[in-house]
C-alpha cells in the first residue's frame, strides 16, 4: 500500500483510494430511530474506501478467482460503464471481494463514523452533508422509485453524498452492505445510505438501518471496504 498526503490517504493495492478515520469517540445514532438511538462510540483508527467497489474492480477480482460476473442490471447493460458501482452482489459476494483483496467490510459503527461525524464540530449530521435533506446532494429518484436512470459513476466531477471525511456516496447511488447481522435473528445483513431507486429522505439518514438477505442480489446494492492502519 502507497501513502500519501501525510498518511490520511493510502492507495490500496486493489486500485482503491483510502481515507484514514482517526481514533476517537463519535456520536451514533438519532433517538427518533428505534433500532440506532443516539448513543456514544469509541473506534480504534481505520481506513475506508473513498469510493465504491466498481465494475471494473469487481470484473477483475472475478478474472483472477474464476468468479462469475452477477447479471448486469438494464442500466448498466453488459457492464459497460466500467467505473459505476458493481450491483447484484449479495452479501456473500462482497466478502468474497474483501478476503481476495486483504481488507474487510466495514461495521455498522465504521460506516456509520465515516458518513456523517465532523471531528472539527463534534457533530453527526443527520446527512453526509449536514442536517437538511437536499436531493442536489445525492443520486436518488425524484418522484418515484427507479426514475433516475440507475447508478452513477464514482468519477463524475459533481461529487455526490460527501461526507466530513470526503468520502463519497455515503447517502445515494447504492446501498452498501455492512459487516454486521442486522438483529439478533442472524438471517439478514445490514445496508446502509439508500440508493438510485429511492426517494423518500429518511432512507438516505446515516442513523438508518436497512436490511438484506445475505445471499439475495439486488441492483441497488453494492459496498466499499475498510483496513486497518497498518496494512500493507
């Protein structure tokens, strides 16, 4: 792994650019949501991918691990746009990614800190962005589910769903897959961030929770890793 910019950046050796999240407490959770009240947390330093996995990424993990490639979604046809977020991954898949690439998928409470908390402020956003919902801010449907055409790539130059940490998509695009089960049952995983297809504001909350059957394939679905410090 190459570093850089003070050793807050590293490039990981899957391509991906990662963001260091300092050690230190944050503030999880909202007390309107019954699953994630607001609650502190104490996180030891951790890198995240700034951006999604993309198709291009995940093309090349299957290339070298005799993976099949999932369906392409009618959005993305035969996977063209290479550097849009891979879809149609379950769960199963996206660990799969992780243990070929050295790194793991994030907590919820990792997810969680590096969407919405301002170390400079002492403050978790409802939203990446701040406290008020503003769809200029994020890739989602406008009036109804699916009407914004799919997912969008993580290179565009209107850099979307940004959090503190400046990372990007951490509400919109996709939905992304966490570590964690999502309750004590141990039959679904947690998504995080709302997607394309979604329109309603509290679905884009980095306090909410969502669900997915851990071997299902959905085309808002995707993820992005975490490492730790010391990964090479």
């Amino acid at each position: 792994m190459a570093s850089s910019d003070g050793n807050k950046t590293s490039i990981h050796t899957d391509g991906s650019e990662m963001i260091l999240i300092p050690a230190g407490e944050f503030l999880m959770g909202d007390d309107d949501q019954s699953d994630n009240q607001r609650h502190t947390v104490n996180l030891s330093a951790y890198y995240i991918y700034k951006n999604l996995v993309t198709v291009g990424m995940y093309e090349k993990f299957c290339q070298d691990t005799g993976r099949k490639m999932p369906s392409a979604p009618s959005f993305n046809p035969a996977w063209s746009k290479k550097d849009h977020p891979i879809v149609n991954v379950s769960w199963e898949d996206a660990d799969a990614y992780c243990k070929w690439a050295g790194v793991k998928l994030p907590t919820e409470q990792q997810w969680e800190k590096a969407a919405r908390w301002d170390v400079k402020t002492g403050k978790a956003y409802q939203y990446p962005w701040g406290d008020k919902f503003d769809r200029d801010q994020l890739r989602c449907s406008t009036s109804g589910y699916g009407d914004s055409g799919g997912t969008a790539s993580v290179n565009r130059d209107d850099r979307l769903g940004v959090s503190p940490y400046g990372i990007n998509d951490m509400a919109g695009n996709v939905f992304q897959w966490c570590a964690d089960w999502y309750d004590d049952k141990q039959d679904t995983r947690v998504l995080r961030g709302g997607s394309w297809d979604c329109y309603d504001p509290v679905l884009f909350r980095s306090a909410f929770r969502n669900w997915g059957v851990p071997t299902f394939r959905y085309d808002y679905g995707s993820f992005r890793c975490c490492a730790s410090p010391g990964l090479r």
